[in-house]
C-alpha cells in the first residue's frame, strides 16, 4: 500500500465516523468549517459568506500548525484567533495540495482524539 492509497483510506474512516455524528458525508471544505468552528468555540445559527470562509481560514492555520506554517497570535475581542505565518507554503498541484491538507486534517482530529 503507498501513501496516497494509507491517506484515502485514513479519510474514508473520517468521513464514516462523521457521517455517523452528523448523517451525511461530508467533503473537505465541510470538514475544514466544523473544525474552524471547533476552534472559534461559537454556536451561532447562521453565518455570513465572509465568516465561513474566514472560519475555514481559522481551520486551515489550526491545522497546518501542527507543522510549523502557522503560529497562534491571539485572539480579538469577538474571540475569533489570529494566526501569523512562520513559513511559505511550496506551491503544489491541486491534488497534491488536497492530500496535503487531508493529512493535516487527520493529524488534528487524531491530537482531537476524535480519531484511533
């Protein structure tokens, strides 16, 4: 088994163990909200077009910190957290740069201890 087959089948567990909590699967743009919303610690209802990409940025910097690309600032008043970037991001094909972030999704619901 290569990486890339390990990876699809560590996502396919994820996305089963959450089709299970929330009763549809969801794709990674779906996953990368809950965790932004994981991390903003907010339950409001409704959220605009700008907050909910800006919770998946949330997401995105959450993630990628475990490997050292981002490094949590603080938080504003809204408690919503900023995150300073520590180094660049290699430009990648958009295959590979979904992997790339599948891997770091996984990581952080492992350290979650949503995931086996």
């Amino acid at each position: 088994m290569n990486m890339e087959d390990d990876l699809q089948v560590r996502w396919w567990k994820l996305e089963e163990k959450m089709m299970q909590r929330f009763g549809k699967k969801p794709d990674l743009e779906s996953v990368l909200f809950l965790i932004g919303l994981q991390e903003l610690g907010a339950g409001q209802e409704k959220y605009t077009k700008e907050q909910k990409q800006d919770l998946m940025h949330v997401a995105i910097c959450t993630v990628l910190s475990s490997s050292g690309y981002y490094e949590l600032e603080g938080v504003d008043k809204d408690g919503w957290p900023h995150f300073r970037q520590l180094k660049e991001i290699v430009p990648m094909p958009l295959k590979q740069q979904e992997d790339f972030l599948k891997d770091h999704v996984l990581l952080y619901f492992q350290q979650e201890q949503f995931l086996d």
